[in-house]
C-alpha cells in the first residue's frame, strides 16, 4: 500500500489528523496549586459567569478534554476556548514564578490566588438572584446530612466492621475531621492499644492535631492513615471526580429537594461511565529537586 505524501508547505493531513486537530487534542500541564485556586473560583457562590466559563475551560483542557469537545459540551463557541486556553498558556511562566515566590513566603495566598484571577479576567462580582427563599435554604440544610467528626468516625467504623480483623489503610486529606480525638480513640479500641491516650488540648497522644495525626499514620497500627500532601487534592483520584460532578451537574443544576439531587446523581454517573468515563491524565509536572 502506497500514502501520498502531503504538499510541501500545505497543512494537510499528518498520522490521520491535522496538525491544528492534533494540538486540539494536547492538554497543557497544571500545578496543583494552580488547580485548587481554579476550584475555589469555580465554587464561590458569588463566582460570575463569564469567570466560571473561562476557570471551566482551563481545567477541563488541563484534565485532558480535546478543545472542541469543551466548545461541544459547554455549547460555546471554539474561539472562545482556544482564546482562554491560549491566555492560560501565555501566562503560566509567570503563574509558575508567582507560585515559587509564594512557596518563599514573598507574596500571600491571597496575592497569588489574585493573579491567577485576573489570567480569566476580572474580580468576581455578585451573580444572579438566588433560586430560592431563605427560608427554603434553611428547611433543607435542616434535613441535610451532616459532615461532623462524629460522621466521620462513624464511617470508618462501619467500614472497619466489614472486615474487623483486616489491615485497614485509609487515604485522606488534611480535614480536621480525619485527625480529631474520637477517631484516635476508635483505632485505639478497634487495634486494642490499650494505653492512655493523654487529654485533648493539653497532653498526650490527643494533645493536638499534630499528635493525633501522628498516631492515627503509624504503620504499625492495623488500621492507620496516609495523609496527602497539603494543596494536592489532584493526588487524588476521587477529588478529580468530585470535581467533574460538581462542575458537569451541580453547578448547572437547580434541586427541589435531596431526593431529587440524588435521584440526577445517580442518572449522572450512570449517563458519565457509559459516555464520558475515561483514565484521568496525570499532567502535573513538579520541580526538580535542587542539588
């Protein structure tokens, strides 16, 4: 079988697709700093539209979605997603040394998260009226579940009691509720540690977060947790999906009520890993170590 070769200076066809539709398929490279800003822009309530399009640009490019799948999904036009994926590219030098003088202590987190900031634009501004009263709010934080360091135990000994005498290794972030007193004292119980655990606040295995975390991340222990590092959340795999939900369905949508959000949850992630469900890129490239 014999492929013509493409005219010297045409842009044709090069391995099955331009050299344009190729570049459409490169996803640039993201810090994970430069992702949890992006989250928390994308999540602020008072987050303008024309921010959030162009922070839900950037981060699905970074995550791997070719350009014109981003214009297709957010029914916007292609312009604008090269436009705002070109302005990151063009600004990531400067991002990247904004980031390192941060990581000195010669500029605050709230400097720097303004510089990424004003990359996609201007300052957020308040959004659009709320869909419902206060009163609705409150009727349905009420009933809401709750994430308290009681809910927490609470998981992971139902967890641990599926199989209670297995090694357990948990993976978590940095939440207060992962490194809190009564979870110290579940593991103590449940790996029959049997030795005081010292007073929450003054002394002991329970003193302070540090201590806690300390014990609950001893190796020795059957059940014991690893803790990522701090500003890393694109370590883990879950928070890169907790991520696509929130930006792909609850910020889109409006809810009557939780049985209604779970009901479009559920709808979701089935629609998700029939259509959309690929392996997560890992595009975080680190510093080199110094000598």
């Amino acid at each position: 079988m014999f492929v013509e070769s493409p005219a010297a200076g045409s842009s044709a066809e090069v391995f099955g697709g331009s050299v344009t539709e190729n570049r459409e398929e490169t996803a640039f490279p993201m810090t994970g700093r430069q992702r949890d800003v992006l989250e928390q822009i994308n999540c602020r309530a008072t987050c303008e539209k024309r921010l959030w399009e162009r922070s839900e640009i950037v981060l699905l490019h970074a995550e791997g979605t070719p350009k014109r799948q981003i214009a297709e999904d957010m029914e916007i036009d292609i312009k604008t997603v090269r436009k705002w994926c070109g302005r990151w590219e063009e600004s990531r030098p400067g991002l990247r040394s904004a980031e390192e003088a941060e990581e000195k202590g010669e500029i605050s987190p709230a400097e720097y998260e303004k510089k990424v900031a004003e990359v996609l634009g201007d300052a957020p501004r308040p959004g659009a009226p709320h869909h419902f009263s206060p009163e609705q709010v409150v009727h349905v934080v009420a009933i809401g579940p709750t994430r308290t360091g009681d809910d927490y135990v609470r998981h992971i000994g139902q967890t641990v009691d599926t199989d209670p005498d297995a090694w357990w290794i948990f993976v978590t972030d940095n939440l207060s509720t992962h490194q809190s007193a009564s979870l110290v004292e579940l593991i103590a119980q449940r790996c029959s540690i049997d030795i005081f655990l010292g007073e929450k606040g003054y002394r002991g295995i329970l003193k302070s977060m540090k201590t806690r975390r300390e014990f609950l991340s001893d190796t020795s222990h059957r059940i014991h947790f690893v803790y990522t590092p701090k500003h890393a959340s694109w370590l883990s795999q879950i928070e890169i999906w907790f991520s696509t939900l929130s930006r792909r369905l609850i910020r889109r949508g409006n809810f009557s009520s939780l049985e209604h959000l779970r009901l479009r949850m559920s709808k979701f992630i089935s629609f998700f890993n029939e259509t959309m469900a690929r392996p997560f890129k890992w595009t975080y490239i680190g510093r080199p170590l110094a000598a």
